[in-house]
C-alpha cells in the first residue's frame, strides 16, 4: 500500500470519527466519562489482580471503592455547595446594585481622574453587567432547583458506573481484540505509535486532574479563610473551569472582587487580599502547575490547546470540552509520527538522498 492511500485511510476513518462524535454527541457524555474512568482505574484493577482475586472481583473492589469515596465526599460537601450557589444565584444582583450605589459614591473621584466621559461609560458598563447577571442568575437558580436536573445527575451516574463497570471487566479482551486486528506488516510501527499515545493520555489525565483538584483546593481554602462570602462556591467553580485557560480565573476574579467590593469596603486591606489570593492563583497555574503538568505533557502549544477547547466545545458541547485535551495528546503525538514519516521519505530527502539535509526528528 502506497503512502498515499495510507494518507487517505487515515482522514477517512478521523472524517467518520467526528461524525460520529456529532451525530451521537447529545447520548455519549456518560460513555465518555465511563470510558475515561475506567482508562483511569485499570492499572490498578491490574495491581489488585495481583493480589489473587479475578478480574470481575478485582474490578467491584476499585470500581466500588472510588465510587464509594466520591459519593462520600458528595454527601459532605454538596449539601454547603447547593445552599452557596443558591444563595450566590439570588444574591448577586444585589451585590451588582450595591457595588453601583459604590461608583455613585466614587463620581465625582471618577470624574476627575477618568473624566466625565470615561466615568459614564464605566456606569453604563456596570449597568450593563447587572442586566446580563439578572438573566444568567435566573438561569442558574432555575437549573439549581430543577428536579429534572437531579434526575438527569443521577441517571447519568448510574450509566458511566455501569459503562466503566464492564468496560474494566473486559479491558483485557477489548485490548486484545484490538490488537489481532493490526495490519501483520505495520503491527510493530502502529504498536510503538498506540504506545506513545498511552503515554501521552495517561499524562494528560493525571496532570489536568492534579491541576483541577489543586486549584480547587486552593481557591476554596483561601477564599475561605479571608471570609468572602460564598467563598467555597467560588473557590471550586474557579478550581472546575481551569481546565479552560484563563475561564476559571477570571469567572473566579470577576465574582469575588465585586463581592469583596460590597462586602468589605472600605476595608480596603481585604479587597487587596482577595486579589492577591488570585493573581497568586494565576501564577501558580500559568507558570507551574499547567505548564509542569499538562501542557508539557501533551507536546503542544497552550495557545492551540485553548483553540481546541473553544472548538470541540463549539462542535460537540461538554462532551468536546471531555475530549479537547485528550484528543490534542493525540493528535500531537500522530503529528509527530508524520514528521518523522516525512523526513525519512524521498519527498524530503530529494534525488541526492539526505546528503546534505537536516534530518533530525521533531520532538
């Protein structure tokens, strides 16, 4: 089979991969998060076989055991969470009209320093936000209150249990099956690729599961003990949405400075402190924690992988935003493998061979 065909074969089968994706993209998210969970606790299934049980029990015992946790630590901490983001949802209009009664009192400081112009924009743009927030606050409330939404939880927590329950059960056989189904001439080639792959993914999730869960942490703690009010809610949504640069940050800013505007002015110690806790916080995962762990991890560029956040999102809503990062790992690491492909053909070498050329390989 000619490079060519290859070429053709491989589109063919990514063209009918996305389609796929989108035409089943409103049923797979619980299949997506199955198949993740279940990528994430085979090892150890695997440590556990090691022990003398079999698969089937090995697989209850991990499987039970993490659910078992999380469900845990739900029941700990959702009942505090809800009761934050209800109360946040009703209250932020109110810290919106409070934080305008604020600037009213700052006009004419912001009339002198910014100038009358300058000043009547920066109302009018208050104003505007506190129409946006009246809708986005309905809306929340709304989905927070809505039985349909805990049914919909709740079904969707049954199914990936049960996806990833039998996904494990048969990792082995799946893998296997997979593997008998290589060309014979290409299987060592493709092997070292699904490899490299494994790894890639396998670092993707550990490093954007660390993040996640230390700016979680983090923020929560810290937002926590200056005293802000809703602070946890706060805290973990910013934690939760730094999978997406810089959305969890600023959602996280914007929220906290104009409640720590409301509620501690003219304290003005504590605002500095509440913004401090978050150019801190960016610090941390723009220069540590992101780089050290994901994007170093994946080979890519973040600029591309925020590109590939927006666009899977775009295309396949929470299910893109599940797969963006995995599915950037990848398609660095076959970008790679093609670099290396090219620069060992004729098409880069020429007539003259690799005299002369430089033929080292693309990290």
């Amino acid at each position: 089979m000619t490079w060519q065909n290859q070429i053709k074969i491989w589109v063919a089968f990514l063209l009918i991969s996305i389609l796929v994706l989108w035409v089943f993209r409103g049923i797979i998210l619980p299949f997506v998060v199955g198949l993740t969970l279940a990528y994430i606790l085979n090892p150890l299934v695997g440590m556990v076989q090691k022990l003398g049980l079999n698969r089937a029990w090995a697989t209850a015992v991990v499987l039970g055991t993490v659910l078992l946790t999380i469900t845990g630590v739900l029941f700990l901490i959702v009942p505090l969470l809800t009761q934050q983001i209800v109360g946040l949802a009703y209250r932020l209009p109110g810290y919106v009209i409070d934080l305008q009664g604020l600037a009213n009192k700052w006009v004419p400081a912001l009339n002198e320093w910014l100038g009358p112009e300058r000043a009547l924009q920066l109302e009018k743009s208050i104003t505007d936000f506190s129409n946006a927030l009246n809708v986005a606050t309905f809306v929340t409330s709304s989905l927070a209150q809505s039985g349909l939404t805990l049914l919909s939880a709740l079904a969707l927590s049954v199914v990936t249990a049960v996806v990833a329950f039998y996904l494990l059960l048969d990792w082995e056989g799946m893998v296997h099956g997979l593997d008998n189904l290589l060309p014979r001439d290409y299987q060592t080639e493709i092997r070292n690729v699904l490899n490299e792959i494994d790894r890639s993914m396998a670092a993707v999730v550990r490093g954007q599961g660390s993040v996640v869960l230390v700016l979680c942490f983090y923020y929560a703690t810290a937002l926590s003990i200056t005293g802000l009010s809703f602070g946890l809610a706060i805290g973990l949504m910013a934690g939760l949405l730094s999978f997406v640069p810089f959305v969890g940050f600023l959602t996280g800013f914007v929220l906290s400075m104009i409640i720590a505007l409301v509620q501690f002015w003219p304290n003005w110690w504590l605002v500095l402190a509440i913004f401090m806790v978050f150019m801190v916080g960016q610090f941390l995962e723009g220069n540590i924690l992101y780089p050290k762990l994901v994007g170093s991890s994946i080979g890519i560029n973040p600029v591309w992988l925020m590109f590939s956040l927006f666009a899977f999102a775009l295309l396949f809503g929470y299910v893109g935003l599940l797969l963006a990062v995995p599915l950037s790992a990848i398609t660095a690491v076959l970008t790679r493998y093609m670099i290396r492909k090219y620069k060992q053909s004729a098409l880069y070498r020429g007539q003259n061979g690799d005299q002369g050329v430089d033929t080292s390989v693309a990290d």
